[in-house]
C-alpha cells in the first residue's frame, strides 16, 4: 500500500517540476514575436480580434481560456506539424515565449463574477 503513494507523490512532485520549468517563458517576447509571426491567422491582442474580418484561427484570448488548456498543452500544440501551418518550427525559447504570453491572457475573473 505504502509504494503505491510513494510512486504517486514522486510522480506529483515530478510534474509539479516539470511545471515550474515550463513557465520560464518571456510573455512580452512571446507577444512581439506573435505579432510578428502567428498574427497573420491569429488575432494576438484584443485590438486585433476588434478589428477582424474573416477568422482563420482562434483569438490567443480564446485559446488561453479553453478548459484545461495548459502549458504542456500549448507545447504538444506547438511541436505538431498542421497542413495549415507548415513552416511553422520554434525554437524551444519562443515556444516558451509564446506559452507564457498566450496563458498570461487568461481571464483570471472567479466563475460566476461579473465583467
């Protein structure tokens, strides 16, 4: 009885780890280089998003509040080729760059309360 809990601890703390590590991202390195790079299809800010007219991929405002959307999401997400985005290869600094920049977009407002 006593391995199993002992597995599971060192399990927890070793994805805990691995979280901490994941948000070294720069989020205003991410945000320059978003606007650079993924604006085309995406709307990085909120003034972009205002200012569309045809939507080819979700708002980085959309993503970042998708249920359960995490940094090692964001980073399988990252490191998948898609037809629609062939060319796209980061480095492991800008991925971290733009995780950190889309998940500081998350609303941070409790459930239930008011805009």
């Amino acid at each position: 009885m006593m391995r199993p809990l002992m597995f599971g601890g060192i399990l927890a703390a070793s994805a805990s780890a691995a979280n901490a590590q994941d948000t070294s991202g720069n989020p205003e390195a991410g945000r320059v280089f978003a606007r650079q790079v993924c604006s085309p299809c995406h709307a990085v800010t909120a003034e972009q998003a205002s200012q569309r007219v045809m939507a080819i991929g979700p708002d980085f405002q959309t993503i970042a509040n998708t249920p359960g959307m995490t940094t090692t999401a964001l980073r399988a997400f990252l490191q998948t080729p898609y037809p629609k985005m062939p060319n796209l290869i980061l480095t492991p600094e800008q991925s971290a760059d733009v995780i950190a920049f889309v998940l500081s977009l998350r609303d941070r407002r409790q459930p239930g309360s008011k805009p």
